[in-house]
C-alpha cells in the first residue's frame, strides 16, 4: 500500500453548507474510503485535478426555487464518475438537469419511511435489493416533482412521490432523506454501497494503513530536523505525540506547560503516561506556569479576553522554552481535519464568530518555525482510532473534551487560584461518580462549571454563604447540536451531595439542562 494507493481512491464531497455535511464523510470513511470536503464554488480546474472516484452532492438550507442560491458546478457532471445528491444535492440535480423542484405543501422534517422500488442500483443492499420499506431521516421544505430524463423514481412516501431518483447508465443518484445520520436505518450500507461498488474504492482507509501513511510523510517532510510539540495531555496532542515518536523516535521533544488551569491529576498522568518507563519514550519537559497565566488573568471578567490572554500567554511561555532546545526547526500541531473545513469556508458563509479558539489558525511569526500537522486529515473519531492503535490508554484515548483555555473558561468571571481549586475539585468528583455509574461513556462530555453567585446553604447547624457549581453534561454525535443528557436523579443527586459536603466553598448545585443550539455547550 501506497500513499497514492490511500489518497488516490477517494470521493469528493460537495458542500452546500448543510449541519449534517461533516458526518457524510465520516460515514465515508468508516466504510474505508478516503474523501475530503469542499466548498461547491471551489474552482473547477482543482476538481478535475482532484479526480475523484465519485461525488457526493451534500443537503443544505438554500431553496433552488429561488435565485442566487448555490449551484452544483458543471464540472461535476463532466468527471465522469458517479454522483450522489443528498436533499438539496438531489433537488439540484434534478432542476440542474432538466427535472422541476417546487416548494412542497407539507414540509418534513424528522422520522419518515420511504417505500423504496425494487431492482434499484443504489438500494441493492439495503433491504436485499427487495424493496419495501425503510426508516429514514427527512428534513426538507421543497421536492422534485418531475425527473430529468434518463431517470426513474426508486423511492417514494405519501408526501414525496419522488423521495429517491437514479440514471443507472451515468451512475447518478439522488435521495430526498439523510443516509447519513444515525436516524436513517442502514445509511451505513447504502453509503457503503455507492463509496465501494458503484465509486470502485477498495476500503484502504483503515487506522494501520493511516498510522503507516503518516509515518511515512512526516519522515519525508522534517528529514532529520528535531520537532518541538506543545503536549496538553488532550486526545489529539497526545495521538500526535505518539505517532511523531513512532516515526522520528528523539528527534522530538514535548513541552507541557501547567497553566494552573488543568483537570485534577492532569499533569501527573501526562508524565506518567509518557514516561520513559513506558513504551512511548519521549523526551518531556515539565514547565509549571501557573503563577504566570494567573497573574496575568487577575480583574479580568470577559470570556473572549480571558481566552486571548491564556492563549497569548501560553504562546509566550512555549516560545520561551522551544528557545532554550537547539536545533529546533518544526512545530507540530494536532489540527485536525474539522479544524481545516472551517478555515476554508465558501464565500457564500455567513458565519458568525460564537467564540475564538485557543492555539488554532497558526504560528506566532516570531517563533520562526516550520508547521507539522499529521492529524490534519483526521476527524476525531479517526483520531481516537489511530491512538488505540498506536498503544494510548484507552482512558486518555476516549477522554471528554477539554477547551484549550481549560478552568479559566469554566470559572465564570475573574479566574483565581481558590475558584480553579474548588472547580477542580468539583469536577473530579462529578467525572469519578459518572465513571462509579457507567456513564462517562453514555454522554459526549460532562463537565462542572463555576458560577460566582452567592447563595445561602446550610451545612449541619452552620450558615454557609459561598459560589454555585453547575453540572453539565450532552450527548451529541458531531458537537454542531446537542441536548442535555437525561442523567439518572440519583446519580446527579449524589454528586452534588458529595461536592457540597466535601468542598468548604460550595453552598449550591444545579444542573444546566440547555440544548445546543441555542445554548453553547461550554458556558464561556
């Protein structure tokens, strides 16, 4: 297997800005196919150079009815390969090509089943090819009502007559509903069905055939350089870690700077994990900063102030010690490949900035250093797999997030020492009792936050007037929506007797029960 064996069997996915875009292609590349995401006005000369086996044409929130609204670009139809639509994908097609969209006289979204025809190409292993009827995930206010020519109708409901379209011949498809949401029974399979047998890809994406293509780019890019990485104890710098030791061994040297602002434990279980004791030898260094971020946090409330002056200053305090190795000419990064999509959005986005990212978007120009990013194709999950993979913890491997800024953006207002110490705390309790009771892995991520609001308590026959702990915790498949997990009552009870009891400056615990959008999932 060869570089161009893994990248050169890929797909192409289109992106006309729907939530689900991201979880098309990881549908992809769990059936084995290798595929990137663009935007659907990238230039047509960078997708014929792309060259693709297949094209998937993703949903998305604009009306073809309506004019200046996105486009499926010409190019795609003259690759020569087969095309899947998805919702809005489909409905370009068919308007693109000669059928008819209109506005449909009731709107789905939500659960549906679609009677799928039998004999159809793209359906041939859903159901066993027979036909009948499949649940789906529908969410759609217009419809194709007439079909290109060349087309047949493979999937119907009682409000959408053509749910699902296909020209055998040009192997083009399109589908009304959502394969790719859990909610879809047997997406994986049509997904599967399209990237492997009508594309022609062999399934080469697997976590050894990643891992072994990594190793052999970054030894190809730093040559014999040495590489400096920030280790933050997270997933991703952790996996990044790993697999640079895998491929340049002591060429590397991981800095771990304590900000004051880490779980409880955090630091000690880096430096264990990554002990020279341990299978993953690497050269570490310890910088304990805590007196530093604190200080310079001191009076400030502002949630985008507290996470530029973490940000900045840990950029000081890495580029202080990255002076004191020679030799270094590399920075490796754990970007991944979420990181990079939205860096490259379309220039129909209209994005909002909600809140700035710590340690994202590239090098302070002073540090003078080369970029790595080995995870940079990678979405999270693929990340976790290749961590396992290359012998992680399974513990640090499936960890929960952990903003880059840490505490100091779960302590609400001024960040200071004694309000780091009680949430820290706070949360190694709330995360040991989810452990105790079999949930840490039931939800996405849960965390403690600390609310600087006095409330009154009562603890035995004394007063006590001290700050509230929030608890949180989502389940959520790709962190663009969440609900608020439904945690059991005597579980969520027994953490905040615990926290109460065991912590002197705590006199209150809530839950937040909020849902992604409108709320965020972190507080700050």
């Amino acid at each position: 297997m060869t570089t161009g064996d893994l990248h050169g069997q890929r797909l192409l996915i289109v992106d006309f800005g729907s939530q689900y875009t991201q979880l098309i292609a990881r549908r992809v590349r769990e059936a084995g196919v290798y595929c990137e995401i663009h935007p659907f006005d990238a230039p047509a000369a960078f997708m014929r150079e792309f060259a693709p086996r297949g094209v998937i044409l993703s949903g998305g929130p604009e009306s073809v009815t309506l004019a200046d609204t996105p486009r499926i670009p010409p190019v795609v139809f003259e690759l020569g390969v087969p095309v899947l639509g998805i919702c809005y994908g489909m409905q370009a097609m068919a308007a693109q090509l000669g059928g008819a969209v209109t506005g449909s006289d009731k709107r789905e979204f939500g659960h549906a089943v679609v009677e799928l025809a039998a004999g159809s190409d793209l359906f041939a292993t859903v159901n066993g090819g027979a036909g009948g009827a499949l649940p789906v995930w529908m969410s759609h206010g217009d419809q194709v009502t007439a079909l290109p020519a060349g087309f047949r109708v493979t999937a119907a409901t009682d409000t959408a007559p053509i749910a699902a379209m296909e020209d055998p011949a040009r192997r083009w498809y399109g589908v009304q509903f959502h394969p790719e949401v859990t909610h879809t029974e047997q997406g994986e399979a049509l997904l599967m069905r399209f990237a492997r047998d009508i594309c022609g890809c062999a399934g080469l994406w697997t976590p050894a055939n990643i891992v072994e293509d990594a190793i052999a780019q970054v030894r190809a890019t730093v040559g014999d350089d040495r590489v400096v990485l920030g280790l933050s104890g997270g997933v991703d710098s952790s996996v990044v870690a790993a697999l640079l030791s895998r491929a340049i061994g002591d060429q590397l040297t991981c800095v771990f700077v304590d900000n004051g602002l880490l779980r409880k434990g955090e630091r000690a279980e880096v430096e264990r994990t990554f002990a020279p004791s341990n299978a993953l030898d690497l050269d570490l260094v310890v910088v304990d900063a805590e007196a530093e971020f604190l200080m310079r946090l001191a009076g400030h409330e502002d949630p985008e102030t507290k996470r530029k002056i973490i940000g900045n200053t840990f950029i000081d305090v890495f580029d202080r010690e990255a002076h004191r190795l020679t030799g270094v000419k590399w920075l490796a990064q754990g970007t991944i490949y979420p990181d990079v999509i939205e860096s490259a959005a379309s220039k129909f986005g209209k994005a909002h900035v909600i809140k700035s990212h710590h340690n994202v978007g590239g090098l302070p120009e002073r540090m003078k250093l080369k970029l790595v990013e080995p995870l940079r194709e990678l979405f999270k999950d693929e990340v976790r797999r290749i961590g396992l993979h290359l012998g992680l913890p399974r513990e640090m491997v499936f960890r929960h997030p952990f903003p880059g800024p840490g505490l100091g953006v779960r302590v609400l207002g001024e960040v200071t020492k004694a309000r780091a110490d009680v949430l820290r705390e706070a949360d190694a309790i709330y995360l040991e009792e989810l452990r105790r009771a079999d949930w840490y892995d039931r939800v996405s991520q849960a965390f403690a936050v600390y609310l600087p609001v006095k409330s009154v308590g009562v603890v035995g026959d004394a007063r006590r007037y001290a700050d509230v702990i929030a608890l949180r915790a989502v389940e959520t498949t790709d962190f663009m929506t969440a609900r608020a997990a439904r945690l059991p009552w005597e579980l969520v009870e027994r953490v905040a007797n615990r926290i109460i009891n065991e912590i002197e400056g705590v006199s209150r615990v809530v839950y937040d029960v909020s849902s992604k959008p409108p709320a965020t999932i972190e507080w700050e």
